[in-house]
C-alpha cells in the first residue's frame, strides 16, 4: 500500500540526498560501486550503451564504466532529471541502479519500466541492501534512513525473475544482475 503522507516531502528528500558526498574522486567510494561495476563489466559486450538511472548528484559508477569503454547515460529525479532517456524508444545493454530501488515508492513500476528498456541480452545491475528476515528487520540499521522506504529480499528478486523469465544472480550481500532473454 502507497501512503503518501508518511514519505518525505521532494524537498526534504532532495535535502537529505544533497548531505551524501559521492565523490567520483573518492578511492572508497570507487571500492564500494565495484562491488556492482567489476561483475557487471565482466559480462559487457565491447562499447556497450547504458543508462545510470539515479545517478546522484556527483555520477562515478558511470565514470568507471565510461573508463572501460562504455557510453552511459545519466538519469536522475532531482541531479539529471534526463526523462526521454525513460522512453520506450530508448534501448540499453545495461541498466544501473546502485543504492536507489530502496527510494522509490513505486518500485515494481519503476523496475518493470527499466525492464521494458533494456535490450534482449541487456543487463540490470541493482545494488541495494537485502533483507534477512523479519527479526533482523526490527532492528536494521538501513530502514531508520527516511528516504529508504522500500525494501526487498532474495525473494523478492526470485519472484522478479520468474515474471521476467530471467534470473537474477546475487552476488555478495546486495548486489543483483538480471540477464534480459535474448
């Protein structure tokens, strides 16, 4: 169930986003998004085209895959709010998503949107923090941040991939790749 009046207002959210300090510069950062670009780069074709959708305000994900060869573009509600780049016309190889599902309050219409997207054979790589199970839930950490408001499991990720007739392949604590069939 969508309840509006328990979310933060787009100001408040923006506020909150503008405290992060996502250095493009930053060695640990860099750490951190290779836990989703080294996997992700090593299933790419060559010059592949892709979109960073919730890209941030200071993009590095798509700096160390445009280092590697790849184009990608940039998608932001309040940084790069780029909305033809959502079109149906637009077809990608990969579609990044690190640390952002969690954001949204419509979630499987923004996921099933970034599906439509991608080419046959594409890529979806999402970075987010799982949930264990309802005990660790009641005292986790990553649900106190306000603008966290949607959470997923494993199965969650089970059940996507049998809507898409993909899989989705977890790899370490919060990284997932779904392959598009080709």
């Amino acid at each position: 169930m969508y309840l509006r009046q328990f979310h933060l207002s787009s100001a408040d959210e923006q506020a909150q986003y503008d405290l992060h300090e996502n250095n493009p510069d930053d060695s640990g950062y860099r750490t951190f998004l290779s836990r989703l670009a080294d996997p992700l780069l090593e299933r790419l074709p060559a010059n592949a085209q892709g979109l960073d959708f919730g890209c941030g305000p200071g993009p590095c994900l798509s700096a160390m895959l445009e280092e590697q060869g790849h184009s990608v573009a940039l998608y932001d509600l309040y940084y790069a709010d780029n909305r033809e780049l959502l079109t149906v016309d637009a077809d990608y190889d990969f579609i990044t998503a690190t640390e952002v599902i969690e954001h949204l309050s419509q979630p499987m219409d923004e996921l099933r949107r970034l599906w439509r997207l991608l080419k046959p054979g594409g890529y979806l790589g999402l970075m987010t923090k799982l949930v264990a199970d309802a005990d660790k839930f009641a005292n986790w950490h990553y649900k106190t941040d306000p603008t966290h408001i949607s959470f997923f499991s494993v199965q969650t990720f089970e059940y996507l991939s049998q809507q898409w007739d993909s899989s989705a392949e977890i790899i370490g604590a919060d990284v997932i790749i779904f392959r598009k069939p080709l």
